[in-house]
C-alpha cells in the first residue's frame, strides 16, 4: 500500500516539477524500490539516471560496516518523467479512457430492481 500511495502522489507532482523544469527525488530504502519494481512496471524506468528527467529514485541500503557500526550507503539510482511514472502504474494517458471504465463498471452494477422507474 505505502508504494502505490507514494507513486500515485508523485505522478500528482511531477507534472508541476516538469513545467517549473525543476527535479524531484524520491530517496528511500532499497527494500522498497525492489518491491516496487516488482509489482509495478518499472522496466522502461532508466537504469542510468538522465539529467533532463524531472524524477529520480534513490535507494540506499543499510550495511554493517568493519567497525560493527551500521551505514547507508547508495544502491542505485533511477530516473524518468511523468508519462513514465504513469506507464509504471498501468495508468492510461487520457481520462476519458478513465471515465469510460468508470461509466462501464456503474452501468454494469445497475439492475431492473436499481433501476429509477417512473
């Protein structure tokens, strides 16, 4: 649940950072961006982070070190846009698309007994 909630705010918000040509980065643990990756499309997200992409991901990992004392240290870093971060959703381009499943789904629910009669 914390991934999609994250991704669906951050496709809420790089629209802003495109227009204002400014970048956002998502920083978190690299447990979390192996899960996203996993249950979301994240195969054309660029592997080589692109200076001119407005999103970028970086993961760190927690390591103990010689001293017996944890650190993080990076693990990788993604980048992309935000035509990406909807296709790694599964989210279609146009909201009409959206509304029509909606319309679908509500005509499909309605029945004889539902139904407003006069």
């Amino acid at each position: 649940m914390t991934a999609k909630t994250i991704l669906v705010q951050l496709h809420h918000k790089i629209e802003t950072f495109e227009h204002l040509n400014k970048h956002l980065v998502l920083v978190i643990q690299d447990h979390l961006l192996s899960y996203m990756k996993k249950e979301f499309s994240f195969s054309h997200i660029n592997t080589v982070p692109e200076i001119g992409d407005p999103m970028y991901f970086h993961s760190y990992k927690l390591e103990l070190g010689n001293n017996q004392n944890y650190h993080i240290k990076l693990n990788e870093r993604l980048s992309t846009d935000s035509s990406g971060l909807a296709s790694a959703m599964g989210l279609k381009a146009e909201a009409k698309v959206e509304l029509e499943i909606i319309i679908k789904t509500l005509e499909a629910k309605i029945t004889d007994y539902t139904r407003l009669t006069i």
